[in-house]
C-alpha cells in the first residue's frame, strides 16, 4: 500500500518542483535544460507506470486517499483509482513524447526557458488534477492548466497569438465558475470537500436532490468550456496560435480531456447512489448525449472547410470529444455502463492518433513554414516518413479495422445505440463519414498532387530523427491499442459483453463501413479526378459555405455581446463626464476628448503624483478593511 | 447581512471602475476593489470557525505580492509606452502588428 501512494505523489510533486529549476540550468547551459526537462518527464512517466499493477490487482475501488492537512479541515491528498492512474499514465507517456519532441520542433527559439518552464509546470499540475482526493485542489490545479494553456499559446508574443490566449483564458473561465459554483454546494451540503466525503454523503443519503441536480448541470458546464465543447468550442481553433507541440500536448492529448476526467469522475461518484442516477437519467444524460453529438458534426464539417492544417486537427479534437460526450451521455446506468468505458477508452485513442497528427503537422510546418494547406501539396515524395506515418493517422482516426478508433469508436456508437435514440445514432454515423472526408481532404491537400509554387522555391527536407522517432511510437500505440481492449478493459474493472471478436461481428460495423464508400468516392472524384462539383458549392455563395465559413456564427455572437458591453462602458463613461467633469481628474479626460474624439485620457498632472495618490487611497483602503475583519473577527460578530 | 450589502457596493464600484476607466491603474484598483469584496464574503460568510480567517491571511498575502507585481508591470508599460491609457496602447500595439504583417 505504501510504495503506490507514495509514486502518486511524487508523481505530480516532481514536474511542479523540477519546473522551478528550469530557469536556472537554461542560465548556464541550454543543453542542460532540454535534457534535465526529457529526464524529468521520463521520471515521471516511470512514475505513473509504477501505479498500474496495484490498480490491476485491486477492486476497482480506489486504493487509497492519503492525505496532508494543510488548512483547518482542508487536506491535500492523492486518489488512487483506475480512472485517475488511466490519465496519468496518459499525460506521463505523452509529457515525455512531448518532451523529446521540442527538442527538434523549439530547437532555436528564443525563450526556451519560459517553454520548458511552463511544460513542466503544466505536466504536474494536469497529474494533479487527476489524482486529487479533494474537490478544492482539483479546482486549483484546473485553473493551473488553464494558465499554463494561456501562458503557453501567447508564447509567441505576436498580437494574434496575445488575443488568442486572452481568448482561451476567458472562455474557460466560463466554465471554471459553474465548476467552482458546484463545489461550493457540494461543500455545503456534505461539509466536506473530499471526494471520499460526498461518496459518504450521497451513501448515507442526506442529500437534497434537487440540490444535486442542479450540480451535475453546473459540473457538466464546467466540462463544456474546458473540453471546447457547444456552445464554447470556439477557443480550441483560436489555440492553434501555440506552438505545434503545445497543441499536441494540450489540446489534443491531455488539457483538453479533463472536462472527459471530470464527468467521468462525477459519473462515478453519483453511482453510489442509485436513486440519484434514475434522477439523473431524464433530463442530465440525455443533455450531455445531445451536446457530444451535436458537437461532434458541427466540429467534423467544420473540419472540411478550414484551410489551416492545424485547424483540421483542432476541429478534429472538437469533433472527436462530442464521441467521448456521446459515450458519457450514453451511461444512463452510472459507471457500470458500456458507455462510461467506452469514452474513456476512445479518450486514450484519440490521443495516440490527434498526437500523431500534431506531431507530422509540426514536422510539415517547421519544414515549409507555414500552416495554409492551400501552399502544400505533393509533399509524399519530400517527406516520405511523414507521408506514410500520416497514412496510419488518417486510417485510424476515420475508424477502419482493425486499427484503435474502429474500436473505441464502435463501442460509443454502440453505447448510444442501446440508449435507443434514433436521431442521436443517425448523426454518429453521419459525422463518422464526414470525419473520414476531412481526414482524406487533408490528407490529399498536403501529399497528394502537384507541388505548389510556394514548394519549388525552398528545399524541403523530412523532419529530423528527434521529431520521427516520437511520432513512430504513437504510430505504433495507433496500432495496437485498439486490440489491447480487453486489457483495458480489466485494467479498469469493467465487464463488457462482447469480447474483441465481436466489434467485428455486430451490425454497426457493416453499416459503418458502407457509410465510407460513398464519402470516398466523393474525395477521390474531387481531389484525383478534377471533379468540380463540391469545389463549386464549397467556392460558391450559398447557405451552406457562408455558414460553414463562419464557423455557424458562434464568434460572430461572442463579438455582438462583446461590442455590445463596449457600448455601455462607453456610455457610462459619457454620462461620468458629463456628470463629474468638473473634477480635476476627470477635466483631463474632457479636454483630450474635445480636442481628439475617440482618444481618452492624457495625464495632466504628471503620473507620479496621482499614481501614489492612488497607491495611498489602495492601501488605506486595505488596511481599513483588514482591521474591520480582524476586529469583527475577534469579537465575533457575525453576520 | 450589512457585510453582504457592503460587499455588493464594493463590488458595485469595482465593476463601474472596470467599466469607465481606460487608465490601467484605476482599472487595477477596480480589480482589487473587487477582489477585496470577494475576500470580505469569505470571512464573513466561513461556516466552520477559523477556516475563513485563515483563509483572509492568504488572500491577503498572495494579494499583496500580485499588486506588487502588477504595479512593477504598470510602470515599466508607462515608461515603454508613454501613456499607461488602455486604449491608446491597444492601438499602439494593433498598429505595431499590422505594420510587421506588411513587411512579411
């Protein structure tokens, strides 16, 4: 019991406190760093493998919960389950591919060090995340991976890298409200914020449902943001701004999962109780299917019409976890259902092979330098490596047999079909044959046909080994994966009734595979044959591309409610004027605005005699406030 | 409840700051109005004894270090740019990107 609780802390210590020694080896030697930075990642990733086999052994119950005190009745503590030691031994896998892989991709940046920095604080606070025993350090780690997102995707330090990260953190924050709303109702109820207590809690059955209701609503919001699901998908594009390896490792493989870990957590603890999922069942699980399927088709045809190569794959991971969404909106029976395994097993394939993708879209982009598929094209015989790396990718991710979407794949739609929906199943396998259109649309734009004339100016080379050599292994897990299912599938304790054969056997497959003949006979009239039809529609002025153009208009409306609120500051600031613009202040404000519209304020008085003015009245303020709590405090006058 | 309704004013006055100001300091201390109205409900409204006090010293002290930096960062933007108005800088930096754009 004791060597597994003490890896899973040190599991998410290591990469927290390695992160600070980041800046200090870069001082001296820029090797140093890179390789200290692979070393500690690999640690890492020998770490999380080290929780596996007392899990394998176990129940499936979690292990578990030691626990440091560190405010009165707040302790921080580790929770050791399969669910939490499934994502960390994903996030240590891909934080040491990830690792190796700047190598090549940053190689010759400038501001290595904050990188490395923020990768290594990243990697720990996302393994906090998942293994939290308590609701509170889940909560602040989930805010530590948010900021390491925005930190990481203005690494650029150009205007639209800057506007996109500002973008992310705000659209997160969303969701991060609801989110922490449901922790302070959890808290209240259960007077605890563990997550060993609520299980107590909701088994003791002190709990007001309609209470609980409303939590799961305000959990499955905070998922919505961080996972880019509808209506808050949009950020995920914007995030493309970040390095390639950022993407591969945030918003492909793991950052974006944890609004799929949270869910699945919260599946989890609700099943104790199974009045609470019958409660659950009209109205929470049906939202969460109708949100992950209505995401999954909007991100896929959205994937068809982007130009950037990094925006299908963005798109790509929006569409792939409304799948995830549609498993868990599927276990209508708590944790026991098929729905509930098959999503998470579908979130470990997707990383291999969105991992894959970022991975090759690096290598493509560090090669000829930029992201437009429109300037790539008969790049097979440059990059014959990529080329044939890519061919699995696409395979994988359009679900063929026997790689590991066709697996994790066909168990979701499986899942759904069992809930019965008709409209639900009819989408699923719509948005599976649009994903293997995107796949094969980009798949032709960057290898297939003639070089472009971007190409012939510039010598194109094959990525360099550092940067091959992580995307073979994922390719390799692409492979494999899906045939480990029953592994898998001990590993977390799940009974699934059909065995590996059966995938095959069932009647989605058919269904499914006769879906791709029609779609890959469109793809290849258009792209091998010179068949303009769908180039026409998609070129053309009609409903469909202007919608699609505008990616259904939800940026459009964010940037409404936005010019919006800039009207009223504004017009708050006229009527403060005209209110008070007799004041010194303010006088400033008036005479600059008379004498240049649209431009505000200049200083009259110098900035260093207001600015103390206002540090004073700050800090006065400060210690006012402070002695009031202090003294109400202590003589205990509540409220 | 007057800690609640003191808090809502506090609240009230940091958002209309946010909201009238272009200035980034009076936009920080909006921020920091708000803050502190935040942390006030924390105290005042502890269910368990202790816990919320506790919590006002580490608020308290994370506050202060992040005016701290904050403060540096405003006025190494005043003196880069000349002006610390919110606008004026937007601007400067939105010309500054189009114009690097041109030269690409």
């Amino acid at each position: 019991m004791m060597l597994e609780e003490f890896s899973a802390w040190l599991v998410w210590v290591i990469p927290l406190f390695a992160s600070l020694f980041v800046p200090l080896i870069g001082k001296y030697s820029d090797k140093a760093r890179n390789y200290f930075v692979v070393a500690i990642a690999a640690v890492t990733a020998a770490l999380a493998l080290s929780l596996v086999p007392s899990v394998w052994n176990g129940t499936g119950q979690a292990l578990t919960t030691g626990s440091v005190s560190w405010l009165p009745g707040i302790s921080a503590g580790v929770y050791i389950d399969p669910l939490s030691v499934l994502f960390t031994c994903l996030i240590g896998f891909f934080a040491l591919i990830i690792a190796v892989y700047s190598i090549g991709y940053m190689k010759g940046e400038d501001g290595l060090s904050r990188y490395y920095y923020l990768i290594l604080l990243f990697i720990g606070s996302m393994i906090g995340l998942v293994l939290a025993d308590n609701m509170l350090q889940m909560f602040i780690f989930w805010e530590m991976v948010g900021l390491c997102s925005y930190a990481l995707i203005s690494f650029w330090y150009k205007p639209e890298s800057i506007r996109a990260g500002v973008k992310v953190f705000i659209m997160t924050r969303i969701g991060d409200i609801a989110l922490l709303a449901a922790i302070g109702i959890l808290f209240l109820m259960f007077n605890t914020l563990s997550f060993r207590g609520v299980i107590d809690g909701i088994q003791t059955g002190g709990f007001n449902m309609d209470y609980m209701v409303i939590v799961a609503f305000l959990v499955l919001g905070g998922a919505i943001a961080k996972s880019a699901q509808l209506p808050l998908f949009t950020w995920l594009y914007s995030a493309m701004e970040a390095p390639t390896s950022v993407s591969a490792l945030l918003h492909a493989a793991t950052m974006v999962k944890a609004g799929v870990y949270l869910l699945a957590r919260f599946i989890l603890i609700f099943s104790v109780a199974p009045t609470l999922i019958s409660a659950l069942q009209p109205l929470w699980f049906p939202v969460i299917a109708w949100i992950g399927v209505l995401t999954a088709i909007v991100g896929a045809t959205l994937a068809l019409t982007t130009t950037d190569i990094k925006g299908v794959l963005a798109y790509s991971t929006v569409s792939q976890i409304g799948f995830m969404m549609a498993g868990l909106g599927a276990a209508i029976d708590g944790a026991a259902s098929v729905g509930w395994f098959a999503s998470l097993f579908h979130m470990v394939s997707h990383a291999f092979f969105e991992g894959l993708g970022f991975l090759l879209a690096g290598g493509i982009i560090h090669a000829i330098g930029t992201r437009d598929m429109r300037l790539m094209g008969g790049l097979r015989k440059a990059m014959p490596i990529s080329f044939a790396l890519m061919a699995i990718m696409i395979i994988t991710t359009s679900g063929l047999p026997p790689f590991a979407a066709f697996f994790s794949k066909g168990l979701i739609i499986t899942s759904v079909t069992d809930t019965g929906n008709l409209l639900q199943i009819i989408l699923l396998y719509a948005t599976t044959a649009i994903t293997f259109a995107y796949v094969v649309r980009m798949f032709s734009l960057v290898f297939m046909g003639k070089e472009s004339e971007h190409l012939q100016k510039q010598h194109v080379h094959e990525a360099p080994r550092v940067m091959l050599v992580p995307a073979f292994i994922l390719a390799g897990f692409c492979i494999i994966w899906g045939l480990s299912e029953p592994l898998v599938a001990s590993f977390m304790h799940v009974n699934l009734a059909e065995g590996l054969l059966g995938a095959f056997m069932n009647i989605e497959t058919p269904i499914f595979l006769s879906l791709l003949i029609p779609t890959g006979l469109i793809a290849y009239y258009t792209y091998y044959k010179g068949y303009k039809g769908v180039r026409n529609v998609a070129a053309g002025k009609n409903p469909l591309s202007t919608l699609l153009n505008h990616a259904y208009f939800f940026d459009d409306a964010y940037n409404l409610i936005g010019k919006g609120l800039t009207g009223f500051s504004e017009g708050l600031t006229r009527v403060e004027n005209a209110l008070f613009g007799r004041y010194p202040d303010n006088a400033g404000t008036r005479v600059s605005h008379a004498a240049d519209p649209g431009q505000a304020t200049t200083l009259k008085r110098g900035p260093s005699s207001s600015f103390r003015n206002y540090v004073a009245a700050a800090v006065v303020g400060f210690i006012l406030i402070a002695v009031l709590m202090i003294l109400t405090g202590a003589l205990g006058i509540g409220v | 409840m007057d800690f609640v309704i003191l808090s809502l004013v506090m609240l009230g006055i940091g958002v209309y700051g946010l909201l009238t100001n272009r200035q980034l300091l009076k936009v920080f201390i909006s921020i920091e109005l708000i803050a502190t109205a935040a942390t006030l409900n924390f105290v005042m409204l502890a269910t368990s004894q202790g816990l919320g006090q506790a919590f006002l010293i580490l608020a308290f002290s994370t506050d202060t270090a992040v005016s701290g930096v904050i403060l540096a960062l405003l006025v190494i933007v005043s003196k880069k740019y000349g002006t610390s108005d919110m606008g004026k800088i937007i601007q400067m930096l939105q010309d500054k990107g189009t114009s690097e754009d041109e030269v690409q």
